[in-house]
C-alpha cells in the first residue's frame, strides 16, 4: 500500500535509519536529513570496536540494564527485541556472532558492509536522502527550515521524526545543538555517560602508565559492581566496569565533587584462597616478588601501592589486594564520552514518541532522556524507538486522515 504523505526523518544513525525503514516498508515516501556530509558516522565510530548490535541475555535481564527508564523504553524494545535486530542485520547479508560475554556482532566486526546494504536497501525502497542540511526548527508556516550550503531551504511534511542523537561524539554529527530549537523545559541537561574519571593517582603515575589495563578487575560502588579490564587514561581510567558503574560514579562526583570506586584485582579468588597462596611464598621474599608471584602485573602493583597496609601479613595482603579504594576526582567530558544521559523528558513525549507541544512530530534514539551501559544496550533502543515512533506516525496519520 503507499500513500501520499510525505514524512521527513532527521538523522542518518540507526534511530533515523529504522524509522525511516519501517515507514518505507509501509509505503510512505520518507525524506532523510542530515547535517554531515554523508550518512551513518557515528554508526560506523560504533564499528571500530566490532560494532556490538545487541545482547543474547534473557529478556527481563536485558530490560532491567535500562534502569529507572527501563518502563518507559520496555514497549517499543518488546516490539522489536535483541532476536529482531539480529534478524534485521542477517536479513542484510551480515551474519552475527555471539561472543563469550553473550555480545552480539556482525561477523566481519565492522560496521561498513551493514550501512552500506542498508542505505541501498532504503534506497532501493525510494527513501531519498538529504545531506549537509542541518534542521534549525520551523517557520511562520510551521515548515521545516534546514540550513544547506545552497541557503535556506522550507520543508512541508505530513509528520517528522527528530533523531538527532545526544551529545556525544559532536564531530561525528551528534552535537547536542538541537536542544536550543525545542523548549528548554522539555530538555534535560546533557551529562556523559559511558565515560571515564579523572583520579588522585598523580600525573607521575598517569603518565608512566598511560595505556596500561587492569585486566579482569572488578569494580564496586554502592551496591552495584562489574568486572572486565579497566584501562589508565593520561587522566585516569576508563574501561567496561567503569562505564557500567558510570551514571551512580557521575552523579555522586557531580553531587560531592569526588566518589570512591573499590576495585578487587584478583576477583577469582576469594580472599581466604588469595591468603593462603601468599602466605606459601617464602618470607624473605620482597614485596614486589609476592605481588608478582600472585598474578599482579606492574600496573596492578602501582594501582595497589596507595592501599598497602603498614603490617604486611598475608591476610591484611588479601584484604588489600580485593579492596582497593579509588579516589575518582572528575568526570570526562559529554564530548569524549560514548554516550550521554540527558535530552528530551520523558514528560514532553506520549506513549508513541510524540511530543505533546507539537502534535506529528516524534522523537527517537539517544536525543530521549536514558541512558544504559555498553553491551548492546544503546544500539537495541535506538532501533526499537526508531521502529516505535514510525509505528507512532503511521498511527497518528491514520487518526487524523481527513
């Protein structure tokens, strides 16, 4: 079936990019936007690391790694799950695997082959795409008004869908500008999430370390904790652990100006079982042969040095070794970060995406207020609500069809 009105999509990641899909495969003609010269950059920064898609773990478990925003994303993610975006990818012509973590990747670990069956497929459906046009907000005509190297242009649609991404990654089209052409009341702050800490380690220790990884770590902080290796920036660290614990470690730096993260470098073993593997190594040992002897690399011994105890029995060893306090004294910034937190209140959208002080214009992705770790997470939402507000214009056309 096709039908007449026209719906203009703005953004060119994977929000924009399914809804746009979902609305051409219903028989729309969509228009696509973008301020950057071509399609899908971020998507393709995504891919540098393997492109992680999505995550194989049970469903309520996947749901919950939204956390409080979990009841408010849990439809559309229900309506198209981690099994849908897998299909969706093969469906393309790129197989998926799934590693030992129950992450789920193309098989090539890239980024390009997909985008590129992708934007041909939309293509091939008539989807037309409008490059180098940034989206300043409306006219007197409640037209669109994109800035184009050719000058203004006005833009007519029967319904527009804003996938304009947060503020992460700014040189890669997601620069948070948007948030200056909607009411200021609708918009929560940005803050970085997914991001890494500046600490007290001292520049000496940044700088001999820098690039070095605390492998299979575990992290802890109030409660909540992960594992995984954690890498020494020139500032501080970042890695997996430390992004899953991100938005708890921003908000308590952001509320005291500092937050304690506990680290166990040997999370295999329990501290009973690390005692007494100390306790056989031979007394007249140094320190530094013990710690070695014990599985500590270099890097390991210099994070630990700060969190020595002055009597160094085996036992007060161990305690040490699992209980490593870290002072973390700042946060990187929303640019550097892999993600944000902040955008559109949940408070300015319907059930459909639709923002309620401009009925037949719907939002989706990373511009909505939530935020997950990495794992597959931020790239299952951005499908399922780019999928969830095409679903949500179609719907809004058909009760407002005249």
């Amino acid at each position: 079936m096709s039908h007449t009105s026209h719906i203009a999509v703005i953004g060119t990641g994977p929000a924009g990019l399914s809804a746009a899909e979902a609305l051409s495969s219903r028989g729309y003609a969509v228009s696509v936007f973008d301020q950057m010269p071509s399609a899908g950059r971020k998507f393709l920064l995504a891919g540098r690391s393997g492109l992680n898609l999505t995550h194989n773990e049970p469903l309520e478990k996947f749901l919950d790694r939204y956390g409080a925003q979990r009841d408010w994303l849990e439809f559309a993610i229900r309506a198209y799950p981690p099994e849908a975006l897998r299909s969706w990818a093969e469906g393309l012509g790129q197989a998926c695997l799934t590693g030992t973590s129950g992450r789920v990747f193309p098989t090539v670990m890239k980024a390009s082959p997909l985008l590129r069956a992708w934007l041909a497929r939309l293509r091939a459906k008539g989807v037309l795409f409008e490059m180098q046009h940034r989206w300043i907000g409306w006219d007197e005509d409640d037209l669109l008004v994109f800035e184009t190297p050719q000058g203004p242009k006005h833009i007519k649609a029967a319904a527009t869908i804003l996938a304009l991404g947060g503020a992460s990654w700014a040189r890669m089209g997601s620069d948070g500008r948007w948030t200056k052409t909607l009411p200021e009341s609708e918009v929560a702050p940005f803050k970085p999430s997914n991001c890494g800490f500046r600490t007290d380690l001292g520049q000496e220790f940044q700088e001999r370390h820098q690039g070095d990884v605390l492998h299979s770590v575990n992290a802890a902080f109030e409660g909540a904790q992960a594992r995984g290796d954690i890498t020494i920036t020139h500032e501080g660290i970042e890695g997996g652990p430390i992004y899953t614990l991100s938005p708890p470690l921003r908000d308590a730096v952001l509320k005291d100006g500092e937050a304690c993260v506990t680290l166990d470098l040997r999370p295999a073993l329990s501290e009973g079982e690390l005692t007494e593997r100390i306790a056989k190594i031979r007394p007249r040992e140094s320190l530094s042969n013990k710690l070695r002897k014990i599985g500590l690399s270099a890097v390991a011994r210099a994070v630990l040095h700060g969190s020595l105890p002055t009597v160094q029995k085996p036992e007060n060893l161990a305690h040490a070794i699992k209980n490593v306090h870290l002072r973390l004294i700042g946060i990187e910034t929303v640019e550097r970060a892999i993600s944000s937190a902040g955008g559109l209140r949940r408070s300015a959208l319907d059930d459909c995406f639709m923002l309620r002080s401009r009925p037949g214009v719907f939002a989706a992705g990373e511009m909505l207020d939530w935020e997950a770790p990495t794992g597959g997470y931020l790239l299952q939402a951005c499908f399922a609500t780019g999928v969830a507000a095409a679903l949500g214009v179609e719907s809004w056309l058909t009760r407002n069809a005249t």
